[in-house]
C-alpha cells in the first residue's frame, strides 16, 4: 500500500524519487544529530546521493524484499523508516528508523512503527518475527520497542562500527502472535473505557 495513516496530522507514504529533495533537507540540517547513531552521514553529501537510496528502496519494493516508507506530519517529511531485507524462508524481518530532531517529541515514530507493524509486517506480509537493534546508549531509538512491547532479547557486543569507535546493539524482538495478542488486548481494553465513560 501506498500510504498507512496514523493520526489527522500524520500518515507514512512509500518513498519516492519526488521525495528526494525534501528527504536529502532534513538529513542535512538534521547531521550533527543524527550523526550520533547513524554511520551513513558521510555518505550522503548531495541530494543525488539521497535519490540514489530511494531509488534502491524502490527496487526492494519490487523484489519483495520490503518497503521504505516517508514519515509526513503536516505535510512534512519528518523521518523514514523500513525493513532492511525480508527472509522469506523463515518469515522474519529487522526495522530500521529514524526521525528529524525537530519532530521528536510528538509519539510519532511509535505511532509509525505501530502501523508499519500493523499493515504491513503482521499485515499484509503475514511474517512471524520482527526485530529492532539498536545502540545500548541510543535510549531514544530504544523507547520505540520498549513503549511497543518487544522483548530484549540480549546485547550484541561491537555490533556496529561508528565511524571511530563500535557500538553494542541491543537487540529487540516481537512475534505475530504477542503482536496480535497486544493489540487485542488494547482494543479490548479501549472498549472498557468507552463503556465506562458512556
């Protein structure tokens, strides 16, 4: 599907070679900050770079190796996020995301982790397992699965090489049936508090 929506204010729409200029602006004035946790700042140095990535994300789309959505609030890109490959075989994936530091704050990128969850990876994907890894310093990456309720699994120790010094990861996971399971649980308990407020 072309665009999930989240809330009146935002919704996540599949990236597209439109989206380039935009997307290459908010990495831009977004680099000291982002550059904390990500390791692919200095690869991205002109807005060719960023359609270059959207064009790959396109070509996975096609390969059914998973979608890369825009994050849009008010309609500005605010973030992306994605799978990095789908193992088919076993019906599993990882999700990797991130967001404009001007847009935190807002519950945004659990909303759109919730509704990439939702439609796509225990939607229309139907997989099994979904993990995220994350830095064990980057507590603002970490709060997305832990508000979710994934379970950690363990910590990867020197996961991950940042652009001087390597990183652990922290690794998070989820399966359909706890997924299913959490969002019956909400809906139900929603119902309550309706009925409670009627």
């Amino acid at each position: 599907m072309k665009i999930i929506p989240m809330t009146a204010e935002a919704c996540l729409k599949r990236l597209e070679p439109a989206d380039a200029e935009e997307m290459f602006w908010l990495t831009d004035v977004n680099r000291p900050y982002l550059r904390q946790w990500l390791p692919w700042l200095d690869m991205v140095r002109e807005v060719k770079d960023t359609a270059r990535f959207i064009a790959l994300t396109i070509d996975q789309h096609h390969r059914r190796q998973g979608t890369h959505y825009g994050i849009w609030y008010n309609g500005r890109l605010a973030g992306t996020l994605g799978v990095h490959s789908i193992d088919w075989a076993n019906r599993k994936t990882s999700i990797g995301y991130w967001l404009g530091a001007q847009f935190q704050g807002k519950g945004l990128m659990t909303q759109a982790v919730a509704a990439y969850l939702d439609h796509l990876v225990f939607g229309e994907w139907d997989l099994e397992r979904v993990a995220i890894q994350a830095a064990t310093g980057n507590h603002k990456s970490r709060a997305i699965p832990e508000r979710l309720g994934f379970r950690l699994e363990g910590v990867l120790r020197s996961n991950e090489f940042l652009y001087d010094h390597y990183v652990d990861h922290a690794v998070y996971g989820m399966l359909a049936a706890e997924w299913r399971s959490r969002t019956s649980a909400d809906e139900s308990g929603s119902g309550m508090r309706k009925k409670k407020l009627d």
